[in-house]
C-alpha cells in the first residue's frame, strides 16, 4: 500500500475507536455527591408538650426560693417613736388590770368561764407556741371579749439571747395570731419580766409596749390558796396591773375570790388597752 492510503486507514480506527469510547460512557450517570447524614434520634432536641391548663384556672408564676438564711421577719407594725415601759396603769382611777400568762392552754376555757360568770375582761398575754396548738382556745378568748397581747413564742429568757433570736421570739407570736385572725394588741410582755436595752429596742422597732406589772400573784409558785390570794391583794393600787397565770390549778380557785374582794374596795376592772394606747 501507498502512503496515502496507509494514512486513510489510521483515521478511519482513530475515529471507530472515539466512537466506540463515547458511546461507552453515554449511559453512566455522574457520581453523586455525598449527603448529609441525618442526625442519631438521641441528638434530636425533645420537645414535650405544652401542659394544658383547665378552664378558670390561672398558672401561677414560678418564685425563686430564698435562701434559708434569709427568712425575713415580716413587718407588722409600725415602729414607737418610744418604747414605754408600764408597770402600772397611767391613771389615778380606782380601776385594776387583770392579766393571765403563758395561755392558751388546759385551764384557759374554766378561766374564760369565771370571767365570764364574773364580768370581768381580762388580758391575756399569749405564748405563740401555745397559740398555734391550741387555735380554737385562742380565738375563744377574743370571743369572748378579752384582749390579746404578745408573750414570746416559747418563753426563753430574753436576755441571754442574740439580737435575732429576741426579733423572731416576738415577731413569730404576732406571725401566729394574726394567721388566726386576733387582733394584738401593741403590748408586749418578755417571759419573767427579764429584759435589758436590747429587749426594749427590739421591742420598739417592731412596735410594742412593754407591759410588766406591780401585782405578782405567784400562782406559779404557791399552790396554798391562801398565800397566793393574799399576794394578789398586797400592794393593790389604783392602776394596778396584777398578774396571774393559765396553767396553775390554784388560780382557779383564787380568782373568785380575788375578783370579789377587790370589787369590795372599790375598784373596777377595766383592760389595758382602755388606758394604754
């Protein structure tokens, strides 16, 4: 063969062989570029649904709790310009105070039943220990219409406690009778009369007077009747505050008597607040 056609030849297998490549690699598909693995199920954010709230009903809004050492004593009274201090009433009227301690507790309804029988109001200086024991007793006095004043929560003394603890002793017995829906009266009397200037400032800040008295029954002490009506008697004055307690047996069967006799002198029994604002 020639040249020339030698040539001719080559193009035509060149050009068969392309088009044998071409046609090759028409029908496949183009890769496929990688997808994105769908995330695991314990990736995926769980969304609960919402809690459905009844009809009338309103959510109420969360409150952050307060540390405990932040309890707060609540306000409930103004602060005295002065903290008085009354061992007797300020007047020269022939009237006397009669004031029970340490109640409520298993002799105030028998002593509710002389008074009554008696006509005679009394004060009754409240522990709020005992109050919230006993909260019908409590309410019962206020009923039955005596007056209610402060006497600690659980009757320590006074003065050998902190600043704070003297606050919460007296503020947690207002805390109480208020709950129970008694109207306290602005007096306050510590446990055994003990009290220094710290007692006293306290007792202003949270707006009370303080009420001790210059009549001491010893009821507590003595369980002849005898001695104990003859110390209720000694020292009676005009203005006179006399002081017996809820829980001795012994009061029971002196303050008949007791009320009689100072009747007989002359006097009236009238309540703390008629004289001490």
């Amino acid at each position: 063969m020639d040249k020339n056609t030698w040539i001719n030849i080559t193009y035509l297998v060149a050009n068969l062989l392309l088009t044998i490549v071409i046609s090759g690699t028409a029908g496949v598909p183009p890769p496929e570029m990688p997808q994105e693995m769908p995330p695991e199920r314990s990736q995926l954010p769980v969304q609960l649904p919402e809690p459905k709230t009844p009809p009338g009903v309103v959510q109420p809004v969360a409150r952050l709790a307060e540390p405990a050492s932040r309890t707060a004593v609540p306000p409930r009274r103004r602060p005295l310009t002065t903290a008085n201090v009354y061992r007797r009433m300020p007047t020269a009227n022939s009237v006397v105070a009669l004031t029970i301690d340490d109640g409520p507790g298993a002799r105030t309804r028998e002593l509710l039943a002389i008074l009554e029988e008696k006509k005679v109001p009394a004060t009754f200086f409240l522990l709020g220990k005992q109050a919230a024991a006993n909260p019908g007793l409590a309410r019962a006095i206020v009923a039955a219409g005596h007056d209610v004043a402060n006497h600690s929560w659980s009757h320590p003394r006074l003065t050998e406690l902190s600043a704070r603890a003297v606050e919460r002793e007296i503020a947690r017995c207002t805390d109480v009778l208020l709950d129970l829906g008694i109207n306290v009266r602005p007096f306050f009397r510590p446990p055994y009369g003990s009290r220094d200037e710290q007692v006293d400032e306290i007792s202003r800040e949270l707006g009370y007077h303080i009420l001790l008295w210059d009549v001491d029954s010893r009821d507590w002490e003595f369980d002849d009747e005898e001695i104990v009506l003859e110390r209720a008697l000694k020292g009676l004055k005009p203005g006179s505050i006399v002081l017996f307690h809820d829980n001795p047996e012994v009061t029971l069967r002196v303050l008949p008597r007791f009320i009689d006799e100072v009747r007989s002198w002359g006097y009236e029994f009238v309540l703390l607040s008629d004289y001490i604002r």
